[in-house]
C-alpha cells in the first residue's frame, strides 16, 4: 500500500523516534529495565484535524502493524544510529499533536484526590490508571552444603557349622549413610517483586505543533518524544473519573524535539533490503518539511533533544 499511495491519493510522512536499541539495556538488572520499559511507552499522536478518525502514534508502543495492504495499519522503520525513522501512510491535510502516552514503573498509580469543584484545564486533561509490573531481581544468595541419608543393607551369617565353619543361615541388617548432594557456596537467585505502575494518557486541546500536507508528498518532519514524564498537573485537580481511571487537570506538557535529519534517512536501512524496493525509491523523493511549533523552547536534561513546553493560561 505505501508504493501506490500517489494512486490512493494519500501521503507518506516520516518522523523520528528515539531508538532504544542504542539504550544498551542490561537486562539483568532491574534499575535498567524500569528505565527501558519507561522510555518504551512514550507514544505521541498526531490527529488530523479535519478528519479526526485520520491519526497516526509515534513511538514503540503504538500497537502498529507493518501491513502494507491494509492502509490503517500501513508503515514501516528504519534506524540511523540512536534515531529510528517511522515512516507512516496518512491522509492529506493538516495534522496536530493531540495527545501523548506514556508509562511509570514503580510509581503508585494515582494522585491525591482534589476538592469537589475542579476547573477543567485550558491545556486537557490526563487519565491515570494504575497497574502492576513484575521485577526480577538477580543475585546471589548464599546456600548451605546439603546431604542426604542413604541406606546400606547386608548380609550377615546367622549360623554356621562347628566342623567347617561353613554358614548355614544368613541375616539382613541396614544401617544409614549421610552422604553430601552440593558443597556450600554463594549460587545464583532470583527474586520476583509485584511493583505497582502508572500508565499517563494525555489528550491535548492547545496546538503544541502541527504540520501539513498534501497528497502525493512524501515529506520528513521533525518529531516530539514523550520522554516521561511528559506532563504535570495543576494542584488539587484529580479526580477519579470511573472504576479505573483518575483524572487529573493538566498543568505543563514537555516534549522532546527529534531532529529529522535528510541525509540519516539515506544512509539508514535500505528498505530494498526488506523486499520493499518499491518503496525504496518512493523515499527518494523525500523533502523536509519544517513544522509549526507552539510550545515554547525550556531547559531540558534529555539526551535526545531540546525540550519544549506548552502550558495552561
């Protein structure tokens, strides 16, 4: 489906993604984990605004499928050092971020209540819902020597003859031998912990950034990662919504500027490589596409870009 987007009058836009193979993460260790597994569930959204059923999420847990027959679930990757490139079939027109995503691992999963009478945030509004994660702790433990009893039987003679002393009757008897199974030492252990999480869906009613395009194009933009936590929420503004979710009045959002970069798009993987030579030389027609920002530029700690924030009046 993405070689005849042009006859399908749709578009194919390509964003960058932090790629979290260049994370290194050791999977042995739980610090390590629940950081991957957070910087995992950033997603952000993009919603076209004349058609809102026209979406596209960016990010690794986004539930896409690589079918290129079916147009909803039409896109593909490719990886340029730390940056992953998804490359998305979509509807012409103008497109804004309209929410973002995002997990916390060992955080318990609501806020404080606040007063009966909440303002609804200018900005939107966040759904918190909690759920558990399981850590596996490696290590080692130190484990005594063990034994066990086995039980030797025997003969014996019961009588024997005066004139030769040959036995002419004979016994059993049985006695206990302990007998060592392992030699003591320190041997690996794994410890399993339950740890309560967060999941953070955020949906947005101010502009943070948007693009446009049209159809037939076939452009690159730069990308905002849902580095969490992405957003922050006004005091005494949650409020559990139903049987599972809280929410909560946003405050701030911050996202993560990913540069797009042309020429790490052509020296990325070659989707010919992957049996996609079709679209291969689709990308060649590539151009970028500078987009609308809203949000403002703020200091930022994150090792993927600058950050940006756009907060409530």
């Amino acid at each position: 489906m993405l070689a005849q987007f042009k006859s399908a009058g749709e578009a194919i836009v390509v964003v960058p993604s932090p790629s979290l193979d260049s994370l290194h993460t050791d999977f042995q260790n739980s610090d390590s984990i629940a950081n991957f597994l957070r910087m995992r569930s950033g997603t952000t959204e993009w919603t076209n605004t004349s058609r809102p059923s026209s979406t596209f999420k960016v990010g690794y847990d986004t539930k896409n499928r690589g079918d290129e027959n079916d147009p909803k679930h039409a896109y593909f990757q490719v990886v340029f050092g730390r940056t992953m490139y998804m490359i998305y079939l979509v509807d012409p027109g103008h497109y804004s971020i309209s929410g973002v995503s995002y997990n916390l691992p060992r955080t318990r999963g609501f806020e404080t209540p606040g007063g009966r009478n909440i303002s609804p945030s200018s900005l939107g509004h966040a759904m918190l819902k909690s759920f558990t994660i399981d850590e596996f702790e490696h290590g080692k433990k130190w484990q005594d020597a063990t034994y066990r009893n086995e039980t030797v039987q025997e003969d014996y003679c019961t009588s024997r003859r005066v004139v030769n002393n040959e036995c002419t009757s004979w016994g059993k008897s049985s006695y206990d031998v302990k007998q060592q199974t392992s030699e003591a030492g320190w041997v690996p252990s794994i410890q399993q912990n339950t740890l309560e999480a967060r999941s953070v869906k955020v949906e947005l009613n101010k502009e943070f950034a948007a693009f446009d395009i049209a159809a037939g194009e076939v452009i690159l933009i730069d990308g905002f990662f849902a580095e969490p936590p992405a957003a922050t929420f006004k005091d005494k503004s949650c409020k559990q919504a139903d049987q599972e979710q809280m929410r909560c009045e946003l405050k701030q959002v911050s996202l993560v500027q990913m540069l797009g970069e042309l020429e790490e798009v052509r020296k990325a993987d070659n989707p010919a490589d992957w049996g996609m030579p079709k679209l291969a030389q689709t990308l060649k027609a590539l151009t970028y596409r500078p987009i609308q920002i809203k949000a403002r530029e703020v200091q930022g700690d994150s090792a993927w870009g600058p950050t940006y924030a756009l907060k409530a009046e």
